[in-house]
C-alpha cells in the first residue's frame, strides 16, 4: 500500500515562498485568519526534526527582524519572543504539554478582534477593553506577557508582531501538512544541505562592520549555543560553511560562527574565537586575558 510518507516526513519551506514570507513594503500586522489545530501541530512536532523547527524559527525571525531593526525596543522585544518561541518549540529538552499551552495561549491571544491596535493602546495609556482582565482571555495573556501592568503592555506590544507573523506561517505550514499538497520548489530545512536565507532576510546584522569581532544580538547567542559547535551550518546550511572554508575562513573554537572574511577573528594559542566570551567560556575566567592580533 502506498503511503505519502516523503511530504510528512519533510515539509518543504522556502524563503522564497511568498505566501509565507510576502515581500510587503511593511511588516503586515494582521493576525491570520487560520485558527490553530493543536492535535495537527503535535503530528508535525513528532514527525519533523528539531532542526526543521529551530529553522523555522529563526527565518521567521530573520524575516520580522527585517522591518524592525531600526528601533532598538522593537527589536529587543522580538527577539526576546523569537527565544520564547524556539525555547517552547526546538530546543532539545521540550515540554510537549507546555508546547501545547503556549501555542494554544497565542491562539486565543490572536483571535481576540482588533487585537494588535488594543495593545497599541494599551501600551499608550488608553482606555480599552482590557484582554488582560477578561476572564475568557486573562490566562492566556498573562502567561505569554506577564501581570497586567505598564511595563507588560509595552512588552506585549514590542512582542506583537513576532508572534503574529510566526503563527500566522506556522498555521499556513499546518494546512500544508492536512491537505498534503505537493511539494512546492524549495529547500527543506532539515534535510537539505543547501538551505540559505536570501537576502532579505537579516541574521546577525552586525555580521562584519570593520570590527575584529562579533557583536552578537541576544538571540543569535541563544541560537548559536542551542546548537553549539554546529551554529553556522544550522543557520547557514552545511554547503555556505564548506565553501567558507575552502576559501580559507575558520569556525571560532567554542561556538562555530564562521569568518566573513580571512583571519576576521583573533586567536590565542592558534584556536580563533569569534568574541571575547567564547574565548572566557574556553579558557575562563582565570585564563588569558589577551588574544593575539
């Protein structure tokens, strides 16, 4: 009996797929009319491997990161729900149950109507409906934001359209999966070695700007030490490493960022090191204290 087994076993995501990441002027705010199936997601979830996810996550990111980098806040905010994400849904040691509870909670957080312009007001000091205080909705906001307060309102607000645009592709990814439709051209993220963001899509933005070392976002160190010392292939894909490499460009010893240019990173005892903390998570802190230029 033939069986669909290659769609389910890897979905086929591209950066190039408009419909998941549409090439709009501005980032579209607008929740997706797609409501989450939580029993779909968990046949995804034991189906697809932890890599497709956190690949996920961070195009996702790269691609919201893309409209917002401008404003330091919004970008801050971001990230820290991009983390929240691939925390709940791609590191090694999940909660599935959690999983379910944090997907379900931005589910009922998204269908609240108008729900990007009442945390807009609500972070402004306006008087508004509040969702926080609702009891059809009070629980799910404030386990994803917090007590309703001030500083939670402009945390939710900073944090609106990470969650907005990430649900609204992985609900699209989740009817892909129901109806089974044929594969569309593209590259899978867990399985192909090619797997490249294009250039819209910014990662580690302050990836070489004439310093010796990297400045790192708080989400790119996340991600890099979630899959330490593989972070460059998982981000990049195993074919832009190897010819990397080939032109001479090194892995930092401790977490396998890549070199954007020869001898970008400093060494200490001929191991490079791409920043100042990856050398002190190797040598510590009563190592040494200087690298060789």
């Amino acid at each position: 009996m033939h069986r669909s087994i290659a769609f389910t076993m890897t979905l086929p995501v591209s950066m190039e797929d408009t419909e998941l990441f549409p090439k709009d002027e501005f980032l579209n705010t607008i929740p997706g009319k797609i409501p989450l199936k939580v029993e779909v997601i968990q046949q995804m979830r034991s189906t697809l491997s932890r890599l497709w996810w956190s690949r996920l996550v961070i195009a996702v990111r790269g691609y919201v990161i893309n409209y917002v980098q401008v404003e330091d806040s919004a970008l801050f905010h971001c990230d820290d729900a991009f983390t929240a994400i691939h925390r709940t849904l791609a590191e090694e040691e999940c909660d599935y149950e959690r999983a379910d509870v944090f997907l379900s909670d931005l589910n009922v957080i998204l269908q609240v109507p108008l729900i990007s312009e009442i945390l807009l007001a609500l972070s402004s000091g306006r008087e508004v409906e509040n969702p926080f205080l609702n009891p059809k909705t009070k629980d799910a906001f404030q386990r994803i934001f917090g007590f309703p307060n001030v500083m939670t309102y402009k945390v939710a607000e900073g944090q609106k359209c990470a969650f907005i645009v990430f649900m609204r592709v992985l609900c699209i990814l989740q009817e892909r999966w129901i109806a089974e439709k044929a594969k569309k051209k593209g590259i899978r993220f867990e399985t192909d070695p090619e797997w490249q963001p294009d250039d819209r899509v910014v990662l580690f933005q302050h990836f070489f700007q004439g310093n010796r070392t990297w400045v790192l976002l708080d989400f790119d160190r996340y991600i890099l030490s979630q899959w330490r010392p593989k972070g460059a292939s998982i981000i990049f894909g195993d074919s832009f490493v190897a010819k990397k490499q080939r032109l001479g460009m090194k892995l930092c010893t401790y977490c396998g960022m890549i070199e954007q240019k020869v001898d970008q990173f400093p060494e200490q005892d001929k191991k490079p090191f791409c920043s100042p903390e990856c050398l002190e998570a190797v040598y510590g802190q009563l190592g040494p204290t200087t690298i060789k230029i």
